[in-house]
C-alpha cells in the first residue's frame, strides 16, 4: 500500500520544478505573452520545447520502443503539474500527452513512426478534441473519400504545429498536415496567452493516415488530456497560494503583515484546505488510468470538474489577497488566473463533466 | 503508487471478515450494558479492538500496523457495525495514558476502559474557556494526599452516562496561563460533583447528551494526576491530537445513503436522480468525497512512511465536517417539505435521521476546536504564517 510518489517520481518532479525555476521564470512568460500579441500567427515557442524535449518531457508517454521513457499517466500528470505551476508557455497538453496516448493505442506502423518523430520534440502535433464533448458555431469534420471537410473549434496546441490529429466522429481518427491544403487554421486567442488554440477550417484536405475503428484511441487521449489538464490547474492553484502567502508575510498594513490578519489567513487556510485534497484526486485519477482503468473515466470527470471549481475560488481569493496590485498586469498573478480560467472549459466545461459522471453510474435521465 | 495491499492483508481481511460474520451481533443501539461489553470483549479477544494495546493492561498486545486498523475498519464499515466503541475514553484517554499514565494507571483503567465497563467523559470546556481552553479557572487545591476541586466545566458530552471524567484544572494558582494546569481523573460519583444535563438542539432526534458539570470542594487522591503537575496543556494536546484523528468520518457511507435516497424520493411523480439540478449537487459531493478518501489514504502513506504530511496533515477535519453537514442540506433538499417532518409525524422520513445528521454534523463542525481554530492553525501552523499579535497591556 503506497499512494504516494516513487523516488523517481520525486526526481522527475524535482528536476522539471528547477529546470522551470531556473529557465521560465515569469518574466519570460510575460515575454512570450507580448510575443503573441505582436505575432498571433507564430504559436508555439519551439525553443523552450526543444529545452523540454533534452529533459525528456516530450517523450514521457512515448513507449521505449519508440525511443520515448514509456512513463504513466501519473508521471505525466507530475509534468503537467510542474508546467501549470510555472505558467509555462508549451503545446504539452496536446503533443506531450493527448497525441501520444491516441498514436500509442492505436499502435500502427504509421502511428509508431509518428510517436518516434514526437518524443524527440522535433515534431509537434496538435489536436482537434472538442467537438467530442461540445458542438458549437456547426462545428465538427467529416470525410468525403479519403479528404477531410469541416471545422473544428478550439483545437489544441496547432498553431505552429508540424500537423494535427482529427478525431472524425467518434471512431475514426486522421492525421493530416499543418501545412496541407485546404487546411486554414485561425488562432482563437484566449484569456490565457501561455498556450494556442485556434479554428480548423477543412475544405478537401488530403490525410497523411486515416486510422478507422480508433473509438478506444480516441477515448483514451480525451481521459488522459482530462487528467492532465487537472494537474495543470492544480500546479497553478498551487503556484497562486504561495505567492498569496509570501505576499500577505510581506505587505504591511496598519503597521503589521497583512499576514497577521486572521482575515487574511483565513483565505490562505481556506485555499489550501480546498486545494490538497484536489491532489489526491488528481493522483488517484492519474494512477487509475494505467492500472484501474474502469475507473479512470469517472475519476477523471470528477478531478477535472472539482478542480476547476476549487481553482475559481482560489483564483478569486488569491488576487483578493494582493488587493489592488493584485489587479494590475505588473503583479503576474493574472497568468495564473487565466491559465485556469481557460483550463475550466478545455476539454469539457464543469457542469457537462458532472452530468457525464452522473450518466457513467447510469444517475438520471 | 501501489495500491495493493498485499497476500497477508488479503488473508488477514478474510480473517476479519470470517469473524464478522460469525459473530457480529444485531442491533447495538438496543443492547443492554452488559452485551455491549461482552461484544468488545470478543472483539479484544480476537484482535480486532484495543489490538495493539499490551496484554497486562488488556489488550491483545499485537504490533501497530497501520494496515491492519484501515482493514479492520473497511471490513466493521462493510459490515455495518462499530469497531469497538466511539466515546473518549478509548480514543482519548486511553492513548494518553498509554503515553503519560503511570503502571497502576495503566493496568487500572485501560482494560475496563476498552471493554466498556467505565464510560469516561471529557472535561475541558468551561464557560469561559472554549476556543481558548488555557485560561480555564476550573481550581483544584493540594489538601494533604489530595486535590479539592472547585469550579465549573460544560459542554461536557456523555457526563450524565460516564462513570469517570477526564478533566483538566488548574493547580498551580500563581504560574503562567499554560503553566499552572494539570490533568486529573475525577469520579463522576464523587461528593460534591453534580452533573446537569443540557437540551441540545438536536432534541430527541439523536442519541445526544450535553451537560453542566460543578465542582463543590470534590476530593481526588494526587494519585490521579497523569504525568506531572503543571504539565496537563502539555499532555491534554496529545489528547487533542488523538481526537482529530478520531474524527475522520465515513462520507463515502453517507454518500451512498444520498444516492439512494435521491433514487427513492420521488417529487411530481420523478425520482429526485432525475432533476439535473440536485443532481448536479450530487456529483459535486461524490467528488469531495472521493477526494477526501484519496485524501485519507495519501496521509496514511505518509503515516506508514513517518514522512511529515506537512500542511495537508491539518486540513480534514475542516473539510470533513463541512462536506458531511452539506451532504445532510442535499438530503434535506431532496425531501423538501417531507424533510422537515419529525416525532413520528405521519410521512416522516427514516425518524428525521437526515435533520440528525445536520444538526450533528454542525456541533462537529464546532465541537474539538472550532472551524475558525482549525483555519488559524493550518495558516499558522501549516502555511507559517505570522501569529496574531498579543494585544498591548492597557
Ligand atoms: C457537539 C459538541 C460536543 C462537545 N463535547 C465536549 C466535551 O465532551 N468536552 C468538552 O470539554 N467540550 C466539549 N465541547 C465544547 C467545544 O470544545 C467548544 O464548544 C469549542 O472548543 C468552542 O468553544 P466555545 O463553545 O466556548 O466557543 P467560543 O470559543 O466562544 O467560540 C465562539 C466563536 O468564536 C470563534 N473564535 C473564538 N476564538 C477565536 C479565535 N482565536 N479566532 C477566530 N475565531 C475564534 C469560534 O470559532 C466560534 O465561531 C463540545 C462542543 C460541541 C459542539
């Protein structure tokens, strides 16, 4: 009986923390961000992922037959925790983990070659999930022949990619170019400037591979994706209460630290009470993905929705800590509180999660 | 991560569970005095209760395993019954006398203690004393071999069905507030001691008992001080600390409970599962719930581990009380109207059990150190952060 971290876990943890410590401080996410906003077209930050990639991140669910590290879910829920914690600006979501856990299981010679080209970090795909759980503005693709048609909305991680992974409808999964024609991709700027998401457009675009009967690939990259954006907003729920807590040790009003104000303390209790629980959930939802996959789904339903609500609350209170700095562009907790703001709505929004953990025990309508 | 627990443990769970099923006896809450004992007897005899207390104080003296409590545990939950008995003095004193007692205190009322046969109660709160315990003005004066003890304590739960109370008082009048206290074993029979009862809130909707207790000049030997005089703050916050532990609740019982309920109760001819809206509710609830129960077993890790659990070791029984109060208002909610029947009102649901669990959720919340209290220790304590300043002497 062990719910807990390996040594190795530990270390992976350790290493990654410093590496972004060290390597992307906030000041250069603030960099990336005016980056974006003088050239929304260039997405990803290429150079820190090749940073990435020499520490292994790239490659952690790639299997070693594919010269990946073929680590869990839960060592990459640890790298995801890390990247939400730093804000870091990376296409991990969508090339470190929603990309491989498809091509994996999927497990064909095109895919093996795909998985090979992604652990390097020389190749990035992005991926196209959302309409699997929301359809908006007549989103969703289709196939005439052997070319894709249609639009899907909120892509992940594909502006600046080397290609795109398509689900088309719920069984059947393609691969085509960042680059082919009749392919328009629009980034969708969001709230968070930390990572891309952006509008397919696809009028007859050629596939590069179509998988066909890919239903439990494509179900298998949306539970991983879901864990991993948990542990994403997890890492910057706890970014947000350390900063509170430093801050309020700080700042002196009425001739003592704000600190010292049971008010203030209070919000910092309240946060973390909510918060370490969130966790465990993570963790458990992580370790059942690999070894009690019956009851991943649900799990993942729950980390994801549950986080997302602790994390509004502690994006609210944490900036209410700061008071009016808080509020400034200067302060940088806005990164985090953007970062989960968007988060609470990729890849199924709260609400929708919980009545799909509701239907998965058969509640209700 | 490995969640297994191993061939022993499976074997060992067997064994639990082979027991249960032989012997685990009806309804507890109708039992007389003397099944109650003869049911914790059994228990002790096979090791499922006071398993790692040394047999010379009447134990079943086994090696503390972690392991094995959390399996006795899950097999007495499954199993709907109690391990061994809830009250304070097994989850208390016991483990404060184990830790302070002397070797006649130990061997005299650790075994009575575990089989039931002495009820204690806990005698701390006075009426000016509650979230800030050590300014109690509760005296106990040295006369020859013994203390005379004057004053008052309250909120003391069980007193009126406790044959002895462990209390703390003040003895040394002149040292500093944390300083001049020490902790006592009183006779609840004792001339002089009077307890009062108090109604609570909850009424007769539970088993509840909530008293006043006054101290007229009541004689104890010194012989009853555990540990040394002056040092009872000191040893009370290991009892403290043996009762938050004890507090951890069965939320993932009445989770389930919730659920069924809301598959019962139907409203305009639907059952309430059927109604996104509170359905909604109840997946927010499964969902702290299943985090506090990932929750619980991350600690135990740590536990087995002696890793420090560091802040996350201070934050479940603020969470826990608060999660087991809004699983309640779910409830309640559920039945609307019907919920707010009681004394067996036609169409009452289930005695007011759901009301009950409310209201006793709520004096939970409040009872062993206030939801307030356990927010400024886990900012202080766990989050390090600045302590109140003590307000300028006028
Ligand atoms: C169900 C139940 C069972 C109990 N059983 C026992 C028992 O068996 N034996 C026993 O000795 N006692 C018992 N108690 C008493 C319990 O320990 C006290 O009620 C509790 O510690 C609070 O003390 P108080 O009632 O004096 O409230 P107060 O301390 O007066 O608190 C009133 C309010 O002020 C707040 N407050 C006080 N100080 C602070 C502070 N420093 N910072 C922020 N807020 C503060 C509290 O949080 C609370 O909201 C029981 C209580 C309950 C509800």
């Amino acid at each position: 009986m062990d719910f807990g971290l390996s040594e190795d876990q530990r270390l992976l943890d350790e290493t990654l923390r410093a590496f972004l410590a060290d390597r992307v401080p906030i000041d250069v996410v603030r960099a990336e961000r005016d980056r974006l906003l003088e050239a929304p077209e260039t997405g990803i930050d290429r150079a820190l992922w090749a940073r990435l990639a020499e520490l292994g991140m790239t490659g952690v669910l790639v299997p070693e037959e594919q010269d990946g590290s073929g680590l869990s879910l839960l060592d990459a829920a640890l790298v995801a925790q890390a990247l939400g914690h730093a804000v870091a600006p990376t296409p991990f979501l969508a090339s470190g983990v929603m990309a491989p856990v498809a091509l994996r299981t999927l497990a064909t010679p095109e895919a093996e070659g795909e998985l090979r080209a992604l652990a390097t970090g020389e190749r990035i795909v992005g991926v196209a999930a959302t309409e699997l759980f929301a359809v908006r503005e007549d989103a969703g693709l289709r196939l005439e022949g052997d070319r894709v048609h249609g639009k899907a909305m909120m892509a992940l991680g594909g502006v600046g990619a080397d290609a795109l992974l398509l689900p088309i409808g719920r069984d059947r999964l393609a691969l085509v170019a960042a680059e082919a024609p009749g392919l328009t991709q629009t980034r969708l700027a969001t709230v968070d400037a930390t990572r891309c998401t952006s509008e397919l457009l696809c009028e007859g675009v050629p596939v590069l591979w179509l998988a066909r009967e890919a239903g439990s690939s494509i179900e298998r990259m949306l539970l991983a994706g879901r864990i991993a954006l948990a542990a994403d907003t997890f890492g910057a729920c706890e970014a947000m209460i350390a900063r509170s807590v430093a801050y309020a040790a700080d700042r002196t009003q009425f001739g003592r630290p704000i600190g010292s104000f049971q008010a203030v303390k209070h919000m910092c209790a309240e946060m973390i009470a909510d918060l370490e629980p969130v966790r465990s959930l993570v963790w458990y939802a992580a370790h059942c993905f690999d070894a009690l996959p019956d009851e991943a789904p649900l799990m993942a339903h729950h980390a994801l929705a549950h986080g997302a609500e602790v994390a509004r609350e502690i994006a609210s209170t944490a900036t209410q800590v700061h008071g009016g700095v808080g509020w400034t562009d200067e302060q940088n907790l806005h990164f985090w509180f953007k970062r989960v703001a968007t988060n609470r709505h990729l890849l199924g929004s709260p609400t929708s999660l919980r009545e799909g953990a509701a239907a998965l025990q058969d509640f209700g309508a | 991560m490995d969640l297994e627990y191993g061939a022993e443990y499976d074997a060992f769970r067997e064994e639990v569970r082979a027991f249960l099923e032989a012997h685990k006896p009806g309804n507890l809450a109708e039992a007389s005095a003397e099944d109650r004992s003869a049911w914790l007897t059994k228990q002790i005899e096979h090791g499922y209760w006071a398993r790692t207390i040394p047999t010379e104080y009447g134990g079943y003296g086994a090696e503390p395993n972690l392991l094995h409590t959390i399996i006795m545990d899950e097999e007495f939950n499954r199993a709907g019954t109690l391990r061994g008995t809830p009250s304070q003095g097994p989850s208390m004193l016991v483990p404060t006398l184990l830790e302070h007692g002397t070797e006649e205190q130990k061997r005299r009322w650790i075994g009575p203690t575990m089989r039931g046969e002495v009820i204690w109660c806990q005698g701390y709160s006075e009426p000016g004393a509650g979230s800030d315990l050590a300014s109690l003005q509760t005296r106990a004066v040295a006369d020859g071999d013994d203390f005379l003890i004057s004053g008052q304590k309250i909120w003391t739960s069980t007193a009126d069905k406790s044959q002895m109370m462990f209390a703390l008082v003040r003895t040394e009048a002149d040292a500093p507030k944390h300083a001049g206290i020490s902790y006592l074993l009183v006779p609840v029979d004792s001339p002089g001691l009077e307890v009062r009862p108090l109604r609570t809130m909850a009424g007769d909707l539970g088993p509840s008992s909530f008293n006043q207790v006054f101290f007229d000049e009541v004689r104890v030997p010194r012989s009853n001080v555990v540990g040394r005089r002056g040092e009872g703050w000191k040893i009370a916050n290991t009892t403290l600390k043996h009762e938050r532990n004890s507090l951890s609740s069965n939320a993932e019982g009445t989770w389930m409970r919730l659920a069924k309920l809301m598959r019962d109760e139907t409203m305009n001819g639907v059952p309430a599962i059927a109604s996104p809206v509170y359905r909604d509710r109840l997946m927010q609830l499964q969902a702290r719930m299943l985090s506090m129960k990932y929750h619980a077993l991350r600690m135990l890790t740590c536990a087995l581990k002696e890793e420090p659990p560091g802040v996350a070791g201070l934050v479940a029984k603020l969470e826990n009380c608060q999660l087991s109060f809004d699983m309640a208002a779910l409830a309640l909610d559920v039945m609307g109207e019907l919920g707010a029947l009681y004394d067996h009102a036609k169409y009452e649901r289930a005695r007011g059990h759901w009301q009950a669990h409310s209201m006793f959720a709520l004096g939970l919340i409040i009872g062993g150190g206030t939801a307030q209290i356990q927010k400024n220790i886990i900012a202080e304590r766990g989050l390090g952060m600045p302590r109140e300043p003590k307000p300028a002497k006028a």
